[in-house]
C-alpha cells in the first residue's frame, strides 16, 4: 500500500534504517574517510574478456570473481579469465549474462537476457525457464537475501525461490508494480526494491512502502537501491541519486557533481564510501563531496553497470568499456606536470629547514615545499660557466647551512650559502669529473665522492685521499659514518672503512655479495645494512649475512636503503621499489625460516616508472614527516607508510585448476575446479598441473611453490609460474600439492591436494610382470638346457673328431705295416734272392722286380701323404687326383681312358678318410681293370647330384661272373666294406663277354 510520509515515520518498523543527506552546506553527517587517490587498471577482451560490456561481478566463496558480459559469462583469477558461453556449455541458453547472485549453499545464480536462469552448483550446470516456475525468461536482476531465497526480477513479473519452490511473488501480493531493476536490505532484513514506478519495501510477503517523485525523488524511475551501514537509504533514478533519512530528502545531479543524471548502480565500500555508477562515469562521495574517478586512460567511466569490492579491499568496476580494479594509490608522483623542468631526476634531500630538494639531470635543482615545486633559478646568475647545474648529481647540507650540489661531467662542485653559488673545480683540488656524493661527518670533515677518487676539504683545499691510505677501488658510489665514528665508503671494488687513518676492505672474498656498493644504512640496533649488485648484506658485531633473491628478494640490485617508522626496509631498483619487515631478516638468521616476504610496487601502485636511479646520493631519503622519496628515470615517487600501505594479510585461496595427462585435459574449460581423486588413463608419464592464487591485489606477483608426493623429496619454490611438469611419472598413487604466496607475502593457510591415480599399461601390472618372470624363466631354462645340450654335441663331436684322428692313425699304422710292410719285406726278399743269383740274367731280374716293388712303395706313400694332407680336404682336390691318377695308370698299360665330369664342382669339404678309402677302391678297380679285364678302352665317370657323389668306372673286357669271384677271393668284398664304411653305396655289375660296370655312391655334406 502506498502509505502517506507522516505515517512512514511514526512506525519506525518501516524506515528500514533510511539515510537523509543534506545538501552540501548544511550536512549533518560525516564521512570519516579522507579521500585518497585510486590507481585504475583496465582488461578487456584482448586480455581474454568475452566481451566489453561488463554487466554483472561477484565474487564467490572460493575466491574466484565472475564477470558477466553481453557475450557470455568469465572466471577470473587476476590473470586468466576462463569463458563460460552458450558453446561450451549448452545450459546457458543466452550468452548475454544480466545478473549474478551466490545462494547460501554456494550455487552460482545466472541471469540472461531471454534465456532464463542458469545454476552452477559442483562444477554442473543447470537450467531453469519460465516452464519451471519462473516469471519469465528476461531476467532484470537476482538477489540472494538473508534469509536463504532467492529473488529474481524479470520484465513479466517478480519471483522468490525459497525452499525449493518458485513463487510468483507479483501475483501474490497484487501490489508490486513495475520491473524490479535492483535490491537491498536494511539492517533489520526488510527488502528494498528498485523499479520503474519507484522504491518498493517489501515485507511478509507485502509492499509496505513506496517511494516516488511525490516523496521527494528525482525520479520515478528507479535504477538502483542501498540501504548503507548508517542506515541511510539511497535511491538512484533516472534523474540523479537521492538520499532518504527522517524523512527528508537530499539530492544529488550533474549540477552538483554527479557524473551523470542516469544512475545505473550503487555500492557501498567497507570505508563506508558510497560509489555512484551512472551512464557517464562513476563518482564516490567523500565529506560529503562528490569525487570523479577516471579511468586507466584519464577519462570518465562509461556506463557503468556494476560495482563490487572483493575480499582483499579491491574495487571492481563493470562498464561498457571493460572490466576495471580501483586500488589505493599508493605512491605519488612529481613529475613536469607537477613542475619539474625534467623528469630524470637522480637525487633528493630534505634540508632543516623542510624543504625537500630535487637533483634532477638536465634541469638542475628544484625545491618543493608545501605541496609546489620550484626550479632553483639562482643558479642562472653563475658567471662564466656555461653548463652552470643543469647536470644535478649528489647533493648535501653541512652544519652551517650551506647547500652542496655536485654535477656531472666536468661541472665541479657547488656550494649555495645566503642564495649565493661558489664553484669549486679543478683549479681547488678536485678532479675534472663527476661529484657523485657530497657527506660531513661528525667531526665536520666534508668529503666528496667523484667517479676518479675520494676528497677531502682541508685548509680551503680539496685533498685527495684514500689511495695512499689504502682505500680500494676509485668510483665512489655512497658514504656513511656510524655510530662508532668509523666512515665507509662503498665504491666499484667493495666497502671500505676508514679506522685510525687506514682503510680495511670488504669484498666477495669475505662475504661480500657484490664487488659494487650501491647503498649503507645504520639502522637503530647498530646493524649496517649494504646494498650491492649482488644483493643485500647485513654486518652486525662484525658477521657479515647475506640477503637475494634465492631467499625471496624482489631484486639483488638495491640502489637505496631507507627505512620506516614500522620496521620495514624500503630498496629501490631498476625494477621498482620493494619493502620487507626486518623481523622476516632476523628471522633467517636466527635460521627460523628460509624464505623471506617481499612486498614490491611498480607502475600499478603509482611509480611513474620502475626505473629508479643509483648514479648519485642520496638515491632517496625519508623526510621528517616519515615518508619515502626515490628518484626514478621519470620523476620523484613518494609514499608515506602510515597511510597508503594497505597490505594485503588475508591468506590467498589456491586452487588446481587443470590436470594435463600426455597432452590431454582431463578437465574441460566447462569445468569448475576439481577436488577428490583423478583417475589417469594408461600413457608415458607425461603430466601438467595447472594451479592458481586467488589473490587480485596483485595477481602477476603472486608466488608458488608445489611437490608431488612420491617423486618429489621437497617444496619447489617456482615464483610466478602456474604450471607443474612432470615427465615419465611412474604408474601409481600420488597427491600433488601446491601453496600460494600473496604480493605482501602471506601464504596460504592450507594447500590445495590433488589425489592422482596414473593407471598402469598391461605391461606395467604385475601379473605381467610375473608372466614375464615366469617365461624369463622357462626361456632362461630352456637356454640353459640347449646350451647344455649344443656343449655336449660339440663335445661329442671333438670325442668323434678324436676317435676319428686315433682311427686315422691305426688306420695309417695299419697301411704301413700291412702294405708298406709287406712290400719293403718283399724287396729285402728279393734283394737276398738277387744275392745269389749265379748268372747275370738272373740277377738283371731280380733287380728288375725290386725296382718294381719300390715304385709301388713309392705310389702307396705319395697317396698316403696326399690322403693325409688337409689342403686336399675338398670334392675338386678328390676329383683331380682320380682323374690324375687314372689317366697316368692306365697310360702305363697303354689303355686309353675316357673322362666324364660334372661341371664346376662345389668346394665341398671331404675328410680324409672318404678320400682315403675312395682312393683305395679306385686303385684296386683300375688295378683288377689292367690285370684281368683285357679290355681296349676304360670311362671314368664323376658326377655330384643331390648331394651324392658318383663315381662309375667301366671297361669293355671279358667280363667275369660275380659269383665265381666271390668265391675267389677276398678284393670285392674290401671293397664294398671300405665305401660302406663311410656310409657309401658299392655295386658291381658284370658278366663273362660283357665287360664291367663299378658305381660308388658316397653322400656328400655341404
């Protein structure tokens, strides 16, 4: 019902807490916070956005933050966004996302334009239309309330998702009017709606209050809705943006700041900053001013649909142009914007007076004080000195006052007293080169650091000194007495310390990290803290500790050492600026931790460049009001640790994103983040993790360090990396473990675990391994026994091989004795016979017949050494002697011989004794041939076919019957014994008239 004003405030059940503004001059409230500088950053699609348009944000409570665009839906974690669209995923109907909302029980609530509502809930996606109980399918806006519904506003009508069940809320009340374009709740739960016809309070299920143009809106058409932690409720319209309290009414317009008279959405910051999103920009009231924010690029926002402040205190911004984070300013920068005449600056200092000093190189010194920078122009009226200061190098005030200025080159050295310059130069004892450092000690000793040498000012002179007093090293970088009195001097071959008129050196060698000394400083406990190329070193009660980057350094290059008023250390680099707590230091060498927590800044935190300079000193310093100058390539950055330090102490969630197992996902972009155990298909071992830190302060520096248990003895620290690799993992079980690191250096309080089970391939389980034992086995014994079996057939044919030899030499034995013997016998017979014979033609006999028998000893023993010689263990030496001794035999009885031969024979091995025994068989039957045949003609046939040596001799005589030979005599069946003796075949064939026909076939191994 639409009650009237007067009643709304005499029941304070229903003004919800409302906020009342005054207008600018007579406000009755104020917003504590001070307004303070906000640095934008910009991702767009180029940087993996869907889509420009940013329509919705949340953050859920896994950390991740959810950006909706009119082309689909994106999962940020600082670095990558992962796209969720109507491809991948077939539940989102429309990829044009409109709003999103996070239940209690941690479904992710997605609104399109046209395609219902999509929930995600367990890494599944759903749907549900108007066909499940929706209003309809073109959703305005969601909202999660405190009491577990959800609220869901759609161009037909307005429902409320509450225990399982859709209700049609517009139909029930019979009051709500128009689109619902936004909610909220008040501190006492009462629901606040948004919409076209105005500001609807809804309670039990009733619009109780209704806020419109006659209540003193700037419109009717409401956009936007907040009920804020004062109980104030502001109402954005059409018209502007109003605020309610009491009663009264505040408004806000363009006239009076606002960016634009459209409001399109409301937030309030845990500062209690109300942010302003409207059609043209985006504004916070601060004081109750109203303030414009820019964007990355100087110019206002455009059309900004949403607003949102993570967990860590970022703000995000959702606009046309791309998702934005607004994050405190924390450094500032005096650039020539500010009033610098260049913006190379090399030195600063504070003198007594507060005034802080600029040395930049190219534009001489400038002045700031009370916020506005001056160039020091007195230097013009210098005479005679063409380059005058414009080249600024160190600069120092001693205890009179006076201002020492060094340049480069061959400036010289400047000193301003009373506004008037007085130059020294060669001409008073310095070297014609640059003047690097300018420092008084506490005996008012002024020295001066060049790039040739160390000087002292003595007797209005300039003396040089450190050689002859054993200084190392000439270009002297930084200069620093301490406590004790003792002055060191760091320089390009280490640190120097000068003690009783002597210099001692420091130096790799003993402890040093670095040969080049960049930056001293003395801190409160007597500690000498020493920057170099190399690193950070500590020297306390003489021990020197060492400080890199293995132990988490941002950089071991530290140009500058300054330190504030909360134990911090703050160095400069070429890579920026980075800051650590001196406990983290101590820590490490009290050997308590190993790692120390870097905190460093870039170009995201306000350095106008990272690029900070060490040519000269001081290289930055720390002004009376505490805070931290540092000199850049691009300007003069400053911050102040009381105020724009917002470190980041939440610990950073870290999630296991995407297992890759030999080049496969086995999660699909679809996919939330995965828990519990990862079944891996049988592969090579080939594995990629895929983590992330849910830490957006700055999400690029967040650090990592992982292990996977049963490969892995330790923690590997990898820095910045996302990805795990592994590469020949053995089948198994396993859990990968992985923890994050913060940009302010807080680590995750719990790891995230990842189960991996890498199944084996067939040839990896171990019944086949055992199969492969047990046929190793059977082949190994199988082996073994034909090993066995060959060693005892070769051992067998040696035994063979010898018995052949023992028979071979009985056999040659028995040759000699039966033939040789009996022939020699034979011609000692005859010889004694020849003795007495009594007439010469007796005796011309007889030795006739010894001679005869000596010859057929000398043929036995050629054919007994040529049987026995083992160059003649071969078919073609076998056949040429036969064919040989043939022809010379038959010669002799004047019968000719015909030969027929295979053609080339194979070099076939013949052993000695088939040579001896075929040789033997020849000759008796060339013998019996020439004694008994009476023939005219002879053929000798030798032919090899199928492995079988033939051998046939024939002749044309008479012939005999082969029963009556043998019958009489022994020769036929000797013979036949010797061929059957070495496995041959003997036949004879023959009959009286006919002539005879002798085959030998002896089996031939090739």
């Amino acid at each position: 019902m639409n009650l009237p004003r007067s009643h709304c405030l005499r029941r304070p059940i229903f003004l919800f807490g409302l906020l009342f503004l005054f207008a600018q001059s007579r406000c009755a409230f104020a917003i504590t916070n001070q307004a303070k500088a906000y640095m934008s950053r910009l991702w767009q699609t180029e940087d993996g956005l869907p889509q420009n348009s940013v329509q919705a944000i949340i953050q859920t409570r896994d950390g991740y933050l959810w950006v909706g665009t009119q082309n689909g839906l994106a999962r940020f974690d600082g670095v990558h966004f992962t796209v969720f669209d109507d491809h991948t995923v077939p539940e989102i109907k429309r990829p044009h996302i409109t709003a999103l909302c996070e239940s209690k029980d941690g479904t992710l609530w997605i609104g399109t334009e046209g395609g219902g509502v999509t929930l995600l809930k367990g890494g599944v996606f759903s749907h549900v239309s108007q066909a499940d109980g929706l209003a309809g399918d073109v959703i305005r806006s969601l909202y999660a309330s405190r009491d577990g519904s959800i609220w869901i506003s759609t161009t037909k009508g307005l429902t409320r998702y509450r225990q399982g069940k859709f209700e049609n809320v517009t139909e029930k009340s019979r009051t709500a009017q128009g689109i619902v374009r936004g909610f909220c709740e008040d501190a006492n739960g009462n629901l606040w709606m948004a919409t076209t016809v105005g500001v609807n309070g809804f309670k039990e299920d009733a619009v109780v209050e209704h806020w419109t143009t006659a209540s003193g809106l700037r419109g009717d058409s409401a956009t936007a809705v907040l009920s804020d932690s004062k109980s104030n409720l502001w109402v954005g319209v059409v018209g502007g943006l109003s605020c309610l309290k009491d009663g009264e009414v505040t408004s806000y317009t363009k006239k009076t700041g606002l960016a634009d008279n459209r409001v399109t959405v409301l937030y309030e910051d845990r500062e209690g900053t109300i942010w302003v999103g409207t059609y043209g920009g985006l504004n916070r009231l601060v004081d109750g001013q109203l303030i414009a924010e820019m964007n990355s690029e100087g110019q206002p926002y455009d059309w900004v649909n949403a607003i949102l402040q993570d967990r860590e205190g970022n703000l995000w911004i959702g606009a046309k142009d791309g998702l934005s984070r607004l994050r405190p300013r924390q450094f500032t920068s005096y650039t020539a914007r500010e009033g610098l005449t260049h913006n190379n600056v090399v030195s600063v200092y504070e003198d007594k007076q507060g005034t802080v000093w600029i040395g930049t190189w190219g534009g001489g010194p400038h002045q700031l004080k009370n916020g506005v920078i001056k160039p020091f122009r007195s230097w013009h009226r210098i005479e005679n000195y063409p380059h005058k200061i414009e080249l600024v190098l160190g600069m120092h005030e001693d205890h009179l006052g006076q201002f020492w200025i060094g340049t480069d080159f061959a400036g010289g050295l400047f000193r301003l007293n009373e506004g008037e310059f007085h130059r020294y130069n060669q001409s008073d004892g310095l070297s014609d080169v640059a003047v690097r450092v300018v420092y008084e000690d506490s005996k008012q000793n002024l020295w001066v650091g060049t790039s040739k040498g160390l000087f002292r000012w003595k007797d209005a002179k300039f003396l040089p000194f450190g050689e002859k007093e054993g200084m190392a090293g000439g270009v002297i970088r930084v200069i620093l007495e301490d406590k004790n009195k003792v002055l060191w001097v760091g320089t390009e071959a280490g640190l120097n310390s000068l003690r009783d008129g002597r210099f001692s050196n420091l130096n790799p060698t003993n402890g040093l990290l670095g040969n080049l000394v960049y930056a001293l400083h003395e801190d409160g406990e007597g500690s000498l803290w020493i920057g170099t190329h190399g690193g950070l070193n500590r020297l306390k009660e003489g021990k020197l500790t060492a400080y890199t980057t293995a132990q988490g350094l941002f950089n071991d290059d530290v140009f500058e050492i300054l330190e504030d008023a909360f134990g911090y250390l703050w160095m400069s680099c070429r890579m920026g600026v980075f800051s650590v707590r001196k406990s983290d230091l101590e820590r490490i060498d009290r050997g308590e931790a190993s790692t120390i927590s870097c905190q460093s800044y870039g170009k995201g935190d306000g350095l106008v460049s990272v690029e900070c300079n060490s040519v000269a000193k001081p290289a930055g310093c720390r002004t009376r009001d505490g805070r931290l100058w540092f000199p850049t390539a691009k300007g003069l950055v400053v911050v102040d640790p009381k105020n724009n330090m917002h470190r980041t102490e939440l610990p950073p969630p870290v999630v296991i994103e995407t297992v890759i197992a030999d080049r496969n996902r086995l999660e699909t972009s679809a996919k939330l983040p995965h828990s519990g155990k990862v079944s891996v298909p049988p592969g090579s071992g080939e594995l990629e993790f895929h983590y992330t830190a849910l830490s957006f302060a700055a999400p690029e520096k967040n650090r990592f360090k992982y292990k996977l248990e049963g490969v892995d003895t330790d923690w590997k620290d990898v820095g910045s990396r996302r990805v795990a690799y592994y590469n020949n993992i053995k089948p198994g079980d396993y859990h990968f473990r992985v923890m994050a690191c913060n940009n302010d250096g807080v680590w995750s309080q719990a790891d995230a675990i990842l189960q991996l089970s890498l199944e084996p391939h067939y040839w990896q389980t171990w019944w086949f391994r055992l199969s492969v034992i047990v046929i190793t086995l059977s082949l190994v014994t199988t082996g073994a026994l034909t090993i066995t079996k060959r060693r005892m057939q070769l051992r067998l044919q040696r035994l063979e091989q010898q018995q052949a030899i023992e028979r071979e030499r009985a056999r040659i034995a028995q040759d000699m004795h039966d033939d040789l013997g009996a022939r020699l016998t034979e011609i000692l017979l005859l010889n004694t016979a020849t003795k007495k014979s009594t007439t010469l033609e007796d005796a011309k006999t007889g030795i006739g017949k010894v001679s005869n028998v000596a010859r057929e000893v000398i043929d036995s023993l050629d054919a007994l050494v040529w049987t026995v010689n083992p160059k003649n263990d071969s078919l073609p030496r076998l056949s040429s002697y036969i064919c040989e001794y043939a022809g010379a035999f038959l010669k002799i009885a004047s019968i000719p011989c015909r030969f027929e031969l295979s053609g080339d024979l194979p070099n076939i091995p013949i052993s000695s004794e088939v040579r001896h025994n075929v040789l033997l068989v020849v000759k008796e039957a060339l013998n019996n041939v020439v004694k008994y045949s009476a023939t005219t003609e002879v053929w000798l046939r030798l032919q090899l076919r199928d492995s079988t040596l033939r051998i046939a001799i024939e002749d044309n005589g008479k012939g005999f019957s082969i029963a009556d030979a043998g019958s009489q005599g022994n020769g036929l069946s000797n013979m036949q014994r010797r061929i059957e003796s070495i496995h041959g075949c003997f036949q004879i064939v023959s009959e009286p008239g006919k002539g005879t026909r002798l085959l030998i076939e002896i089996p031939i191994r090739k």
